[in-house]
C-alpha cells in the first residue's frame, strides 16, 4: 500500500466511526428513554475522545505530506482530509474539551432561560460560549478574520464579507416585498379543520416516496426539532405533528427528504469518505429548501397535496388556488423557524449581523438583546416583546454555533439558481408535479448536484449545475414574482 | 491519579464504547433500514477495531501490575479487568480477525442452508469456525482444555466436566418426567382465538411494567428474536407477535424483562465498569427464566394474566385452571425455542455433548448430523426428519457460540435454586402474584442477585442468595411437582 491508500483506509474507518456518531444523535432525539440521558453523556465523550484522536493523528500529517493523487478524484479526497486535518490540529485539545462541555452545558442553560424569559440567566454562559469560540477561531485564522475561520467549517471558501455583500444587495428587495405583501388588500385564510396524527404520518410518508426518498435506505419517524442523519445507505428523517397544522409535518418532511436525497445521492464510489457527503451547509439547504419550496410550494405540487389530503382527511371545502395561497400564507411573526419564504432570509440577515459583531468583539453579550430588538425593528417594524420571540428564540449561539446562520439563506440562494436552471432544463415540469411526479426535478438535481458528495467545492457545484455563478438574482426574481401574482401586487 | 484510577478510567471509555456496540446491534435487529446492512458492517468492524485496540492496550497490562486494591469492590474490578486482559492478548489479532469475518459469512450460509434444508452446504464453513475456535481455545488453554477455555467467555469458573456431571444427574429424571407427561391421559386444549398485534403490545407493556421493568431507561419494541440489549441506564428489550399464539409475546417479553431488570438492577455505582452488568449467562438466564416460568407461569400470576387477557380481547370462554395448564401445556416438538419447561433441558443437553464433542475433536462436523438425530432418538423418541428441526435449528454454532449453550441450563438450575429460597422467605408470593404484583419476587432478586452485578463469581452470587450450594434438586423437584399435579401423574 502507499501512503494515499494507507490514508484512505485510515480515514474510512474514521468516517464509520462517525456515522455511528451521527446514528447515536438520531437515536437520543427519536428513541433513547430519557434516564439514559447522562449515561449517553459518557458513551458519546469516549466516541468523541476515539475520533479527535484519530481526527489529529500525526500519521495523518505524514501520509498527507507522502500520498500521490493519480486523479481527480483523488485530489478532492487530499483537499478535503488536509482541510480537516490542518482544521483539527490548529485547535488545542484543552480548547476542544472546554468547546465540547461549556457547549453542553450552555444548551441547558439556554433551555431554562427561554423557557423562563429570563436573558440574564443566559448571558454569562453566552459569554464563555463566546470567549472559546472567537479563541478558536483566532486558533483557526492565524492572524487572518476568526469570523471567516469559524465559516470554513459550516461553508468552506466563503468569507463574512462576501456574505455581508449579498445580504446588503437582498435585504432592500426582500423589505420592500415584505411590506407589499403584508399591505395586500387581501389575504388567504389558514387551513381551518383537525388532521389526526397517524394519518399524517402515513401522508407523510407518501409523499417522501414522491419525492424520491428511498425507505430502503432509511427512515421517517418523530422528534421534537426535525432532522437528517446519516451519510451513505443509512439517512435517516425525522418530522413533527400538530393536529391543528399539517404543513408542519408535511413540509418538515419534505425538507429533510431534499436533505436526505442529497446524501443518498452520493455517488456510491465515494462511501465512508471525505467526500461521501454534502460539501456544505449552503449547498445542503439548497436541496432541502428547493424540494420544499420551488417544488413543494409550488401550484402545481399542491394542487396533488389537495387532493390526496382530501382522500386521507375529512377536511373543509377548499379549492386548489385557496389552498395554494394557504399554503404560501405570509403573516407577521417573530419566530425563524416558522417564517414564510418571503420573511426567512430577513431572520437569518439580522442573526448573521450580530454574530458577526459578536466574534469581532465589536457586540458585547451583555448588548446583544437590545441589539437584535433595534433591527428587528427596523427590517419587520414591530417591538420584540419577550426574549423567546427574540435573541432566545434560537439554540445555535448556546452550541457555539457562530458562523452557521448565513448557510440558511446562501441555501435559498442557490436554491433559487438551481431553480431557474432546472426550469430552463425541464420546461414542463409543473405538469409532472401536478401528477405528483418529482422526479424529473430530483433525479435532475441528482445528476447536477448530488451525486457529486464534496468533489467540488460549493459556488463550483452549483455554477456547473445551473451554467452561471451564483448571484441572488433568481431567488428574488423568483419570490416576487410567486408573491407578487399570489398577493395581486 | 494511581495505577488503579488509571485503569478504571481508560476501563470506563471502553465500557462506554462497548455500551455503542450494543446499541448499533440493537439498531439493527429493530430499527435499521435494510439497505444499510453492508454500510453498518464496515461501521461495527470500525468500532470492533476499536474496542480490540483498548481491551490488548499494554498499558492495561502495566496498570494490573501496578494496581493495588483498597477494599473488596477494587479487588473484584481488577479479578475481571485482568480476566479479560489475559483473555484477550492470548489470543493473536489475526486470529479473532478471521473469527470475526469467518463467522460473519457463517451465519448467511446457515441461514441459506436452514431455509434450504441443505446440511451440506453449512458443513464446509462450520468446518473452518470450528477450526477457528479450537485454535482459540486452545491459546485460550494453554495446555488445559479447549472447550473449558471456550466455557469462560459465557460462565466463568465452570468446567465441561462439571457441567457433564450435572447433566447426567438430570437427564434421567428429565427424561422419566418427560415420558410420564406425554403418556398422561388428559392434555389441555392450546388457546384459540384471534390476538391482534397493538393490542398484545399493549398488554405486553403492563406486563413489562408489572415485572418492574423501568421504561424510563429502556424501551420495548419488536424483533424477529427477541432479546435484552445494554447494561447501566439504557437496557432495551424486545418481544415478537404472533396473533394466535399470544403467550409467545408475552412470555418473550417476561423473560427479556428478567435479563433487563439484572442489568437495571446493578449498583449504580458499577456503572460503565467491568462489574457494572451481569456476571455469567447462567446468571442472566436465571434471571430471565424465573421471570418467565416460576413467576410467569405459576397458576396465581396466570390467573392475573387470564382477567387482564379477558378485558383486552374477546377471547373464548376459559377458566383459570385450564388457562394455567394451556399456558404450561407440554407436547412433542424438536424445536429448543418453541420447548416448554419440562423438555427445555433435554435439548440444551443434546447441544452440550455435541458441542464438547466438536471442540475436543472427537466428532467431525461430518458425523454431526447423524449424532444429533441419534441422540434426539433416544432422548425424545422420535425421528428428526428434516435438517431445520435438527442440527440447523439454532444460529449458535454458526456465529461460533461453542460453551453457551450449557448456559441456558445452567440457568433454569439456578432459577430453580432461587425460586426455593424466595419461597421459603416469601410464602405467601402466591397470594401478590394473583393480583399482578410482582414486587415481593423481584425486588429479593434485585436486593439478593442483581444489585451485585459481576462483583461475586457466578456460583458464589447464587450461593450467597440460596443460603445454600446451587444443585440441580431445586428446579427437579420443582418440574415434576408442578408438571405432577397439572397432568395429575
């Protein structure tokens, strides 16, 4: 064996060890009773300690310095091991361990003080969260934007000011549609009418077949906060149920399914390595966002939900034009995570801000409430009134997950330009859609995005996907037109 | 820190990740999708990799060497640490690494081999697992015998030779019974009816909680065979369904909730060290056998269980006199899994000679065949005539389970050793079981048996419990007792 094979070998096992990390979380979130809290605490520190050991081992570092690529492929596995690599080793362990236990302990912390209104409670916490995040990503930059260092792990080869860029160049457009759109002259009713759990589920799960999501592969089942797991032949999904709303579970689902589908996606020949998974969190919204939205939103897709939510449910009369701008209803909020495709991006906008600010050090915690209440102000016009409708409403910054916002709308960003691309490609896909056939969209999506794992890197994928860079162009072109038309601008 | 924190440190993280282990097996035999088989392959074989890492780190050797015990618990913690120390660094790595892809193979072939009737193509592959094995056991021996080596991994500080000896002393009272049962004029009528499967899983749940499994640490759902998985805080159990044949899903459940309540039941503060679950498989299958069959299918619990059956289905008309012999019905079978009390051991005594038999090389897995139906002939009259009612039945051999077998009888010894010590401190248990409580029997064999977890060696925890050596008189006694008077011999 030479030193790329030795590697390779190496890093396939590190990468089984972690999908049984990754199977580990899905299991504490769907199936772990809950006095087994604790002890999955000390069973999930060991796998974490056997990984961070193998993550940096020096062997890799003279491996990396020996192995010989002989193609293309084999040049991504090396930039993707050495990302890593030269990642993990610029970290000292005693930073690792303090990130991986005040995180921890912070997410109860945040738990309490949401659930208390209490932001006090939670800031000195933030700030140690803080503290060792911006410590290690000054670790990461060595002397460069700790900011764009902590970015490369969620969204590599994009820095803050490129981000900074396209949210400037989005948020005037997307404030402006917003305020038409809210100031319409008439809006569409919600869905009024009771939708029985088991019989979501079952929809829920036939519509993750019709949209390409394979069971032998994986499975649907419940937790709290909706997730995707797992890379390779086991990817598994999770939704949720309120018996009052069914688009929670419906379109829940569909979105992890675009999550999933990338990662079942993947060309095969790449299982158990670097580049056996989505190459980024950006790039991994946009195929969650555009099976939900460009496709699950559209009229001609729920024109089929209609009808098959009529078979399955005994629900009021509507028809298929109510039912799409039911669907597409925009309301004022203050919640991220119920946000319509017109609000979302101006969330994630005003989250990207401030963490910003925080890591530059130019926002101190203790300023951080009036803050995001000062610019939500100015971007939705209305007071924050309690702190779980504001700067609490998130766990990311109690996880020390700063850098990871932006990936949401760089995710509806390139959504949007996948889109335009796949419309121009496949001109009569509404007709396909209103028969409940995705799969002209998804095997096209397949072809042009998924089945690359991480072999090229993001802006590259989507740019050879759509034959243009990504710009912002098209997903606003996009929602002002559907919003536009839906609203009667 | 000294030698001995040292080692009951590094002790915890490989507890910790063998508790992983045995969650992905239980992952996979409930929850994963099919598709994932070859992935979760490659992950257990990571993680075995490991595990084999840290159970023949020479560190450990250097730490039980330096290590000093300060009270009884540190003695016993470092008798089993350097148990399997001196176990596992006997063995060479490429040796368990060809067990581990030998009997991987092995159990597709038997399984092929079962559904085809077709002994032939099992014998080569037994062949090489059972070469592979005696190569174990006689590393494992050195010099002493093989199959005494093999025994230890399931029970230690037991002999083939011991073993035999009990078994010759049971055989012909198990027999004599055996024939006296079937020769019995009157025979109660099996259990009609319709059982349908949520509402058997319901009641499976009460029953669960009846025999004081805690659903707040483990969790119970369905398997094609059913089983108890993990030790500590997350002990999970399964059950299967059949809807006319509802007492093979209850009492599955009984008897998994016995092997879970052991490891439920182990002092908290062995939690993720060597003593921290069930010290043998005799021990456990005492556990889970005097759940089942002295507590499960005593005429008071199923008089108890007949009126819960009565309210959850609409079952025919039944008294609790022949619901209890209909539970205990005895009938020819050549099936170990589907045998009741009275023929259990006869089949586990067959499986024993055999076994001792391969491993000292005094029978080619040639001849195997013929000597199973010869033995069964003679132990239970009648001709096998077909390989999957015969030597194809089990999986054991083929996973190169050789020493387990005598386990499961030894097991129903010590249940039956138990079960007259507890009645004899508890003597009006009938009088509990009859309104469904179980507490009186299972918290003296939490307080008696459990709680020590694998502080005592297997025979000295019964010992310590009976007030008395464990023979074989107890469960004999007991058998033709209560098998006497159900078939009025």
């Amino acid at each position: 064996m030479n030193a790329y094979d030795d590697l390779i070998a190496f890093q396939r096992e590190t990468e089984a060890l972690a999908q049984i990390q990754g199977r580990l979380g899905w299991d504490q979130e769907t199936m772990m009773p809950r006095g087994a809290a604790a002890q999955r605490g000390e069973e999930m520190a060991a796998l974490e300690g056997v990984l961070h050991a193998r993550r940096t081992d020096p062997r890799l570092g003279e491996w990396l310095a020996a192995a010989e690529a002989s193609d293309d492929v084999a040049v991504a596995q090396l930039r993707e091991i050495r990302r890593s690599y030269d990642r993990n080793v610029k970290v000292p362990a005693r930073l690792a361990a303090e990130i991986a236990r005040v995180t921890s302990l912070a997410q109860g912390i945040w738990a309490e003080a949401r659930a208390n209104e209490a932001v006090a409670d939670f800031l000195p916490i933030l700030g140690e969260v803080l503290a060792l995040r911006r410590e290690e990503g000054a670790a990461l930059a060595e002397g460069g934007d700790p900011y764009d260092a902590l970015l490369q792990d969620y969204e590599p080869e994009t820095t803050g000011e490129d981000i900074a860029a396209l949210f400037d160049r989005m948020r005037p457009r997307l404030v402006a549609l917003r305020e038409r759109v809210l100031g319409a002259s008439r809006h569409p009713a919600p869905l009024s009418g009771h939708y029985p759990e088991a019989t979501q589920m079952r929809l829920s799960r036939e519509i993750a077949r019709v949209f390409g999501y394979d069971f032998t592969r994986g499975r649907l089942d419940l937790a709290v906060h909706p997730f995707s797991s797992g890379s390779g032949n086991d990817v598994r999904i999770t939704t949720r149920v309120n018996e009052h709303d069914p688009f929670n579970c419906f379109y829940s689902t569909i979105h992890e399914v675009g999550h999933a589908c990338y990662e079942l996606g993947v060309d095969p020949d790449f299982l158990l390595t670097p580049l056996g998974r989505g190459v980024s969190m950006g790039v991994h919204e946009s195929q969650s966002r555009i099976y939900e939205n460009q496709l699950g939103r559209s009229r001609a897709f729920t024109g089929w939900l209609l009808a098959r939510m009529q078979q399955a449910f005994d629900m009021p009369d509507i028809d298929a034009d109510s039912f799409y701008a039911t669907v597409n209803r925009v309301q004022p909020g203050f919640i991220r995570t119920e946000a319509d495709e017109v609000q979302y991006n101006l969330h994630i906008m005003l989250r990207f801000d401030l963490e910003r600010a925080l890591i530059a050090g130019d926002l101190s915690p203790d300023d951080l409430e009036a803050a995001w209440n000062d610019q939500f102000k100015a971007d939705f016009g209305v007071e924050v009134t309690k702190p779980s409708d504001g700067v609490l409403q998130d766990v990311h910054w109690s996880i020390g997950l700063f850098g990871y916002f932006p990936t949401y709308t760089l995710g509806n960003v390139y959504a949007g330009c996948l889109h335009q691309a796949l419309r121009d490609e496949v001109p009569d896909l509404d007709a396909a859609l209103a028969e409940g056939h995705t799969a002209p969209a998804t095997e096209w999506l397949r072809e042009n995005v998924q089945r690359h794992g991480a072999r090229l890197p993001p802006r590259e994928v989507i740019a050879q996907a759509c034959g243009f860079e990504p710009t912002e162009e098209p997903l606003l072109d996009y929602l002002e037109h559907k919003f536009g038309t839906l609203y009667r601008l």
